[in-house]
C-alpha cells in the first residue's frame, strides 16, 4: 500500500485545553513535548508559550480535552475558537487512522465586546447564535497523517519536495472544509496546530472471496467554492463552481494491489435557481441566461484541468419544469463539447420510473466505451503504477442526490467488477451479485455515501435508498421516501435559510463588517418574530377545516359559503405571512460583503 512521506512536523493528536479567565491554552498531551497556544479572551490574538500559567484560588480554569484546533473565525468584535471535542476512528486511508468529528465546541474570545455598542452587541449575538448551528456541522473527517482532501492518485503523483510539506500546504482547497477559517493560524505560523477537515462521507467493508480479502472503501469530499444547503444553493456561480460539487473516490485494496475510481457529481452549470416559497416544488428560474455557455465552458476547462477527459451524464426531465434547464444546458454544451468533453441526457424518470433502474444498463451501454477508455488507477504490490486514470464522469440530476446515488453505485459496481476481473479475482462472466455476503456489504456501502451526501445537502437520507440497499423497491423504501420529502419541504422553508447563513459565515463567502448604518440581523417583535412551522401549519389546517365545515353546511344556509371564503383566505393569509419568514443574509446585507 502507498505510504505518504512524514512531514517535517507532526500535527498534534490530542491536547488539553485549559479555560483561565483571561485566556484559553491549548495544551499538547500526545508526548510530542511541543509549545502551547494561548489564545486571548479579550481579542483572539494567539501565541506560543512553554509552559501552562499555574493556577491559583482566583486562577481556577476548566480543563477539557481536545482532540485539534479547527480554526478562529471573528466577527464584529469578538473571535471564535473552534476545536474538536470528540472524535471515532472509522477506517484508515492511505495506512493512516481517518476519524470523524462526533462533535465540535466554539469558545467565545469576546470580552472586548463589553466595550461596545448595544447595537454592535446585538449584532453580534444574532452571528454568534449561526455559530451554534455550525457546531452541529456533520460529516468532517480529517486524519493527523495523511492528506484526505486528495485522491489516492493525486496522492501518487505528488512530488518529494510536496510530500514533505505540512498537511495543510499539501491539501486541495476545494476540498479543505476549513480553508477559511485556518487563515489565523496559518498567519501566525501555527503549523502542528493547522488539521485539515474535509466534509463528505468515509465508509468501508471487508469481505472474503475464497481465499482472497477484499477491502473497499468509499469516500465523498465536498467542495466548499458554492456548498450550501438544497433550495438556497443552485447552478454555478459566474465562475462556474457549482453547488453540491462531490467528487466520490471507490477504492479496493487485495492481494497488495490498489485500485481507486473517482466519480463526481455536481448542479447543472449555469446560473439558475428555485425561489423558496411555500409551494412544494418552487419554479425553477434561469437567471441571466446569456451568460450560461461562458459559465459552462469555465466549469468544464476547470474539471479538464483536474480530471482530464469529462462525460457529462444529465439525468433530469426532458419535459415539465425540469426540461427548460435540460434544454439550456444542452444547449450551453454545443460549445462547450469536444474529443474531451462530451454530454450524454439520459431521462432517468421516463425510462426508469419509479421501480425500474435495472434499465440503468441502457445507460451504461452508451457511457462504457468511455469508461473503458479512460480506466482507473491501479499500483501494484510495490506503490508502483501499472494503469491510471485519465477522465471522469460528471453525473447530475436537480439536487444530483437520489437520482445521480442511483447511478453513481450503478457505475461504482460495473468499474469494480472491472477491476477485480482485471487482478485475477473474478472470472469472465462473474459479478458482485453471485457473492452474496460481498453484494450486501457493496450495496449498504453506497447506500450509506448517498445519505450522508444528501443529509449535508437536503438535511435528509437519499430518496431511493431502499434499490441502492436492497438492489429493488420496497414498500418501506416507497413510505420513506414521502416521509422524507416532506421533511425536506419543512427544512426547506423554514431552516434551511438560518442553516445557509452560518455555511457562508464560517467558510468565509460573506465577512462580517461594521457599517454607520448597520442594523440588527434579525428585528425581534412583530409577526416575523413568532412565525414558526408548525404555529403556521396549526393555523392552516385549523382555517381549512372550518372551511371544509362551513362547505358541508352550505345546503342548509347559503352564508356558509361566505365563511368558507373567509375560513380559506385566513389559510392563505397566514401561510403567505409566514412565506415571508426567509434568510438572514437576505433580508439584511449591510452587515457583510461577499469575501473577494
């Protein structure tokens, strides 16, 4: 297996943090015998000191372990440290332990606040309320030795010079979760505090085929250029980053060989967006449209840069809603194709359905020369390359989640059989599916990715799931499936937003300023104030049930018919007040400039 090059300097694994009045200290209790970090309370400045300041009556700090820095992020007046609290180990990558962040901790460094404005004060605790938000933040993953943000063939090829880099330096910035708000550490030089995180999904299984052990492994890194949540991030933006950019790494491990296969998934790339406003699938909106090729031939130079050759796989409608952003984006790609790139629409709805995604074969008849073409990477007993990868497939439907999981575990399990029939493993004809043991664990591996994937993005599990797990449709899957959409619907319209800010506050694509004229994030009173989901919906269905009374009496006394008028105008009149209920951001720009 490949082994990373040590770098100069070894990132702390587990440290002690002390909470003085004054400051914190961060302590390294790994036996590396380093400095510590005294982080101020006052303003978040930080230094490296030898020793823990002693502790007296008035001097009595609490002590908790912490398992890394994350970083600092500072608003109006004061500073926030981020540190991981808790971790499990999940797998390994590269021979080193990955581990996923079970829970993040944000320590206030805001007692110059006590100087400021109540209004700065107010405004600061509308920001700092977005930070207990991000502190819920799932699916990080990092590793103190090895370079998760990279591909296992990126890895390769790095040269020795970079491989004795720290971590940080080496690390992809699309893919390092906390790029942003590394930037303090990074200036005050802070290199065995500085731990990448990569926000995604790591999963992996063991199995035996006769004699032989096989260990796949499935990791999803998330770019962080447009990340957000499903309604509040669509398209690209003007420089082609789209939202809901995932690249998917399969790797097999047997026999001392290593095989890795990347996919990757991501919004159709042009400006377009859904409006969120209480209706359950809001009209999709083209926005400025004649700027949709350039943006499109921008996403494609950057994915042939990183990826060589590209086949753009686009699963969406034809017709409806869907098809007016089929049409623009097959349209955008005439330019855009070439002997590198090329576009493939396959209606996923109209030929599949709901049930039958065997037909997905149709699809991977007209995509296999391609995949044939462009291979894999595979290194052999001694990390030397025997074959490499040379393209990739670009998948997407509208959200590029339940469909686009669908696919991509399609594609996954053709390339693997590939593979195995490639180092001796399997036979001409065998598949995955005459393994039964081997086919449950590879089928719950990806059914697993695809939650993950779609929990960071929609806040629930894949719809679908049930065909991905089980290999077919299931009632159960059918049920979770309306049960989740629901649940999408409501976190759609009434979290999402609050949930979109504190992405883009603490990855930096707003930064917080202080204007004259700065007003609070959020005005209390009013009705803006109580307008919740579920006091909303109570008044709904109590308005349209004494609507549906008045209706049933109108037999007896026409003035019913007037009060089922007015039981449904209140019904609509309440979901339209609670309509208005949206995004911090939004509704008050003056408090940040997007990051240049």
């Amino acid at each position: 297996m490949m082994e990373r090059a040590e770098s100069g300097q070894k990132l702390y694994t587990r440290m002690r943090l002390w909470e003085f009045p004054d400051q914190y200290v961060v302590e390294p209790t790994d036996g590396s015998n380093g400095s510590s970090l005294a982080v101020s309370r006052v303003d978040g400045s930080m230094s490296l000191i030898d020793k823990v300041p002693e502790c007296s009556d008035l001097r009595v700090p609490k002590i908790r372990t912490v398992f890394g820095v994350v970083g600092m992020l500072k608003l109006l007046a004061g500073s926030y440290l981020i540190v991981i609290a808790e971790r499990e180990c999940v797998g390994t990558y590269c021979g080193h332990p990955i581990y996923k962040v079970s829970s993040l901790k944000v320590f206030p460094c805001d007692h110059s606040l006590s100087k400021s404005s109540a209004e700065q004060k107010k405004v600061e605790s509308e920001f700092s309320r977005l930070l207990s938000i991000a502190e819920k933040t799932c699916g990080l993953y990092f590793s103190y030795d090895t370079n998760l943000t990279l591909s296992t063939q990126r890895l390769h090829d790095l040269g020795d010079e970079s491989k004795l880099l720290p971590l940080w330096r080496q690390a992809e910035p699309r893919f390092l979760w906390n790029n942003y708000i590394l930037e303090v550490l990074i200036d005050n030089k802070l290199d065995p505090y500085l731990l990448p995180v990569v926000q995604g999904s790591f999963h992996h299984f063991q199995t035996a085929i006769g004699r032989d052990i096989v260990d796949v492994t499935l990791i999803a890194r998330r770019c962080t250029r447009r990340n957000g949540t499903r309604m509040w991030r669509r398209g690209a933006d003007s420089d082609g980053y789209v939202a809901n950019f995932v690249e998917t790494e399969q790797i097999v491990q047997m026999n001392g060989y290593t095989v890795s296969f990347v996919q990757i998934r991501g919004s159709m790339p042009f400006l377009w967006e859904q409006i969120v406003d209480l209706t359950y699938k809001p009209r999709f909106e083209i926005v400025r449209a004649e700027e949709a090729p350039r943006v499109a031939e921008r996403h494609f130079l950057d994915l042939r840069k990183k990826y060589g050759n590209v086949l753009a796989v686009d699963l969406v409608n034809k017709h409806g809603g869907e098809g007016r952003l089929c049409e623009k984006y097959a349209n955008s790609m005439q330019d855009v194709t070439n002997d590198d790139v090329r576009y493939l629409h396959f209606d996923f709805h109209q030929i599949c359905g709901h049930v039958h995604f065997e037909r997905l074969s149709i699809l991977y008849e007209q995509m296999e020369d391609f995949l044939e073409k462009n291979g894999y990477l595979l290194l052999n007993e001694k990390g030397e390359k025997m074959k490499e990868q040379l393209g990739v497939v670009r998948t997407n439907c509208i959200d590029c989640l339940d469909r686009t999981n669908v696919t991509q575990s399609m594609i996954g399990r053709k390339m693997l059989e590939i593979q195995l029939r490639r180092i001796g493993i399997f036979g001409a004809e065998e598949t995955i599916s005459s393994h039964t043991n081997f086919d449950d664990c590879f089928k719950i591996l990806w059914a697993n990715h695809g939650d993950d994937v779609s929990i960071q993005y929609s806040g629930t599990p894949a719809l679908k799931g049930d065909f991905v797990r089980y290999g077919q449709r299931t009632m159960q899957g059918i049920f979770n499936d309306g049960w989740n959409a629901l649940a999408r619907y409501y976190l759609n319209n009434f979290r999402d937003g609050t949930k979109q800010d504190a992405i883009d506050l603490l990855q930096g694509h707003y930064i917080v300023s202080v204007s004259r004229d700065a007003t609070p994030v959020s005005q209390s009173g009013g009705l803006e104030s109580i307008a919740s989901f579920p006091l909303a919906l109570s008044f709904v269905l109590i308005g349209l049930f004494f609507a549906t009374l008045s209706l049933r009496q109108v037999r007896y006394d026409f003035k019913h018919l007037f009060f089922s008028f007015m039981w449904a105008s209140i019904s609509i009149g309440v979901a339209a007040v609670v309509r208005a209920n949206g995004r911090i951001f939004c509704n008050r720009p003056r408090l940040h400039k997007p990051r240049s």
